[in-house]
C-alpha cells in the first residue's frame, strides 16, 4: 500500500506538503500544476511551485515531491518535464484532470480528455524528453462530460509510457459532487498494464478500506481528506484509531503552518487568507476549528491572528 497526497491548486502548496508530511503516513506529494504554455519556463518558477527541489526534491520529512505539469503543447510539455528532473525533481506528472473552467477554456486538464489522441502524444513526448529512471506519471479524471472514453483515454496514457496513472473516480461536469465512482477506476484498472492510483471521496478510515476493495488499487492517493484531517495518512498506516488526534494535539501543526505562511509572504492578508481557508476545511473534524475561525474571521493583521493562536496554545 501507498498513500500519496493530491495536488490541489491554492491548497495543497510547499507549505501545506510540509505540515502534512511532518504529521505522518504519506508516501509521494505532487506540486501544484506548473502552467505551461509555448516557452522554456525559467528556473525560478519551478523553484517557486516546488521550493522542495532546493532539498533534493523532498519535503523536510524525506516524502518525494513530483513536480505537476499542465498544458497542451506536447513539445513544450517534454522540455520542461526534462528541465524539472534536471533540477532534481524525483518524478514529473502530468495533469489531465484539473476541472477548472478558465484551465480548460486555455486547452488544459479536463478538457484535453476528449482527445485522447493528444494525450498519447504528451506522455509520450515527455517520457522520451525524462531520463528513464525518473518516472513519468498521469492524473485524470473519467472524462470531461461523461465518462464514455474513459477507457480510451487511460489506454492511451498508458501505451504511451506513462509509469503510472492516477484516476479521480468523476467527470469535470461532476466536479467534487459525491459519490465518487470508484467502480470506474476498478474497470481502468483492470483495463491498463500500469499501476492505477485511486483518488476521490475518501475522507475517513472507512472510505480508506471501501476505495481499496472496490477499486482493487494498492495506492490510494487523498486530497481534502487529508487537508480536512491531517492524521488521517497516520492513522490508514497504523490501522486506526478510527478518531482523529485530539485539537490540543492538532492546534500545534495549525499554529506552524500560519507562521510558515507569514514567513513565505510579508504581506498580512497571505497567511490570514491561508489560515481561514485550511480552518473552513478543519472543522469538518474539530468544532473548535469553527470556534477559532470565528475568533480570527474578520482579523487581517498577522500579529493580532497569531496573538489569538499563541492564547489558544496556552489554554
């Protein structure tokens, strides 16, 4: 078994991949998407999306961190995957699967899965581009308005060399709608010769054991479950238990991540933004993250929000 933890644009970002790799239980991180359009990115860029290739591609806890690519130009797409492993990235993956409507109106992600053509052509170009030993990897999502060539897309990727294929278990028309359609990845599975990722709804112990028996997928990769509950990767690998940590145990990890955030931008409303958003998604599993985001709700300053975090520590 494998847990890795999903791209998620405006979410999952460096600092976030740290805190969540410090807690425990997560195998692979991938970056957010690194757009590319019709030019050689420059160093910088990539050093800002995937700050962890400063440190030989991994996150302070030694979880491998693939660098994501999007777009739609399969020349380009292979010269930046081949930049992004000469910096040292362990992996490049590339995003078919993003449901974003002004992403796909720029021919990227989801859109890009009614030509499955194209998407032989972009893993292939950016396999030959990668050196071999760097894996080259896919994420998709069951079609763009339904998921009659699903099958045909996931067979193209993985003809096309693909390493691996990760599949979001919904449409983009779906977006994050439940249920996700786990029985679909099982029959992408069983369909291709590479080994599939599992991705979508899986927010507890439970939803962890029900993904892996219907999917028939060994790695399992989790996205807002995790953000929504940081121990969960933890607590699969462990065997349980079935709650999560106690908020005094998790109060910690929410005051690093604001400091993290305020040291990566010096402007107030950066980590307020970050700290409000990750406390909409905490309280799913603690009630006293709605209790704290009440307190820090109309706070812009970082002092006064990081005066309020170091009176809740001390409780």
């Amino acid at each position: 078994m494998k847990l890795v933890l999903a791209p998620m644009e405006g979410l999952v970002d460096d600092v976030m991949r740290d805190v969540l790799t410090r807690v425990g239980g997560i195998d692979l991180c991938v970056t957010e998407f690194v757009r590319v359009t019709s030019a050689l990115l420059p160093t910088r860029t990539f050093m800002r999306l995937a700050p962890e290739l400063a440190n030989g591609g991994k996150t302070r806890a030694g979880v491998p961190v693939r660098v994501q690519l999007l777009g739609s130009d399969a020349a380009c797409l292979a010269e930046n995957g081949a930049k992004a492993a000469s910096l040292g990235a362990p992996g490049i993956d590339l995003n078919f699967g993003c449901p974003a409507p002004t992403v796909n109106r720029h021919r990227g992600g989801a859109v890009l899965l009614n030509e499955p053509e194209l998407l032989g052509e972009i893993v292939s170009a950016v396999r030959r581009a990668v050196p071999a030993g760097i894996p080259v990897t896919a994420k998709m999502r069951l079609g763009y308005e339904d998921k009659s060539r699903a099958l045909e897309c996931a067979q193209a990727i993985a003809d096309a060399g693909a390493n691996e294929l990760a599949v979001h278990g919904r449409t983009k028309v779906e977006g994050y709608k439940p249920p996700a359609h786990w029985d679909w990845i099982a029959r992408i599975r069983e369909a291709v010769s590479i080994p599939v990722t599992a991705n979508g709804e899986v927010w507890t112990l439970a939803d962890y054991q029900a993904v892996r028996t219907e999917s028939g997928c060994e790695t399992v990769m989790i996205g807002r479950g995790l953000v929504a509950c940081p121990d969960l990767a933890a607590r699969i690998v462990a065997g349980g238990p079935a709650e999560p940590m106690s908020w005094a145990e998790m109060l910690p990890w929410v005051e690093d991540f604001f400091r993290q955030c305020w040291l990566k931008s010096n402007e107030n409303r950066y980590p307020a933004a970050r700290l409000k958003q990750w406390l909409g998604l905490l309280k799913r599993s603690w009630p006293e993250a709605a209790e704290l985001f009440e307190q820090v709700r109309r706070e812009q300053e970082a002092e006064k929000i990081q005066d309020i975090l170091i009176a809740q520590l001390g409780k």
